[in-house]
C-alpha cells in the first residue's frame, strides 16, 4: 500500500511571502538575468498600466529551462561557482527567485528565447487555489518574433505601484 504526498497551491503564497521586501524581490530576478549571462538589464515601470517589465539580454530559457523554473525549490545552479561562458560567479542556487514576481503582482507574463521563442504566464490565484500544485500545467506558446534573452511582464498591484514609484 502507498500513499502519494501532494502539495498544495498555497505553498507558493507561503514561500513568496517569505521575500522581506520589493527591493529584494527585484534583486533575484535581477540576479535571474545575471546568473543567464545578461549584460544589460532594463526595469521599466509604467505607473498609469500598472505594469512592471523587467528585460534582459541573457541567454534566455529553452522548453528544459521552462520546466526547470517551474520545479520549486530545485536548482542546478551552484553559489559561488565560476561560470566560464559568461566569466563570472553564480548568484542563485536555492530554485525560488521567480517566486519574487509575486511579490509586486498576481499576473505574469514571461516571454523568453533560447534557440525558441516561448510566451507563457502565471496567474497567482489560480496557482494558490490548487489542491495538488503538481497537476496544474502551464501553457507555452511559441512565438518566433520575441528577442533572444528574457522579458518578464508583472501587472502590478496598486499598493505596489506607490512603493515602486516612492523606491
């Protein structure tokens, strides 16, 4: 006889409640894109759309990235280690900065290219509201005019807005 061990949705409100503040909340994705070999990154709030963009030339995510930014608390990243290709050190390593997209909004957008371009998002209720968050499945939609690297579109909630802006 087995028993199978279910998680349910609101395991993501418990871990991206965790983040203390926007400010570090903004500094993993932007470690995100530094950990992908960005050497730019663009952050734009555009305050009257209530949407926060946050851009990067990195390398951008293929279909076995996707999946493995979605598989929370995992990492193949190593802290500290030295990236030859991109000749600098890993920042991340504990599988949980997307969750800081949370912190600012509850929809999201990402569009992203490897050797594909993919769109796809996530919508923060309907992630908390599932009994067994390893059912719920995210539709990806490839699309050949998004530009090499990441782009990640927050619609931003109103008391975020204020703090963003006053930041």
């Amino acid at each position: 006889m087995q028993s199978k061990i279910t998680v349910s949705g609101n395991i993501i409100s418990e871990l991206s409640e965790k983040i203390p503040s926007n400010i570090i909340a903004l500094n993993e994705l932007i470690k995100n894109a530094y950990d992908a070999g960005a050497s730019q990154v663009k952050i734009s709030l555009n305050s009257s759309m209530k949407k926060l963009v946050i851009v990067d030339d990195g390398e951008g995510m293929d279909k076995a990235d996707i999946d493995a930014l979605f598989h929370i608390s995992s990492s193949n990243k190593v802290y500290g280690s030295y990236n030859e290709n991109y000749k600098r050190y890993t920042q991340g390593s504990k599988g949980l900065g997307f969750l800081s997209v949370f912190k600012f909004g509850r929809n999201v957008k990402w569009e992203t290219k490897k050797d594909k371009g993919y769109q796809f998002g996530l919508n923060y209720d309907d992630l908390n509201s599932q009994f067994d968050i390893a059912e719920y499945s995210i539709e990806l939609a490839e699309d050949k005019n998004i530009a090499k690297g990441t782009k990640i579109e927050i619609n931003v909630s109103e008391y975020n807005i204020r703090s963003l802006v006053d930041f």
